[in-house]
C-alpha cells in the first residue's frame, strides 16, 4: 500500500479494512492499530464499530481503541447528534 501512495504522491492515508464492515470490527481495528504502529507518519485509522451489536460492547470497543491505539473519532459527530435529538434508532438501545 505504501509503494501505491508513493507512486501516487500520496503522504497519509486514513484507513480501516474491508472486514470491519462485517462482524468482527474487533480484528479489524487489531489490524488498523498495528498499521498505525508500524507506519505513525503514514497511517491514521479509523474506529469501525458494528451498531447492531450490544451497546455496552460498542461503547467498549470505541473506548479501547480510542484510549489503547490512539484512534480518532470519525467526524460523525453531527449526525449523531441529529439521530439522538430525533430519537432515530431509540427502539434499538
């Protein structure tokens, strides 16, 4: 990936893998926190979470990867708010 980015002229790329989008968000931010280590100049990651799963276990993997590997919020923060004003997804918690 890096030799891409080079070729490309890119300096950072903000990254989370594919398999965060299925049910093991948990692996993916294990394999995005060690791309991080491994290239801090280079590599920023994202926090995948799953909404559909407990919300204590959400809240625990945002936290563990935020607090553990320095990952950042998403930038969601306004839609979220705009769901929790309007009681959007409510029946799920």
């Amino acid at each position: 990936m890096l030799e891409v980015m080079d070729r490309c002229g890119i300096d950072v790329a903000c990254v989370a893998p594919h398999v965060g989008i299925g049910p093991d968000v948990e692996w993916a931010n294990r394999l995005t926190a060690e791309a991080m280590r491994k290239h801090p100049d280079r590599i920023w990651g994202y926090i995948c979470f799953d909404p559909n799963a407990p919300k204590r276990r959400m809240l625990d993997e945002l936290r563990r990867c935020h607090e553990v590997h320095g990952m950042q919020r998403s930038g969601y923060e306004p839609v979220f708010e705009f769901a929790a004003r309007h009681m959007l997804g409510r029946e799920r918690l």
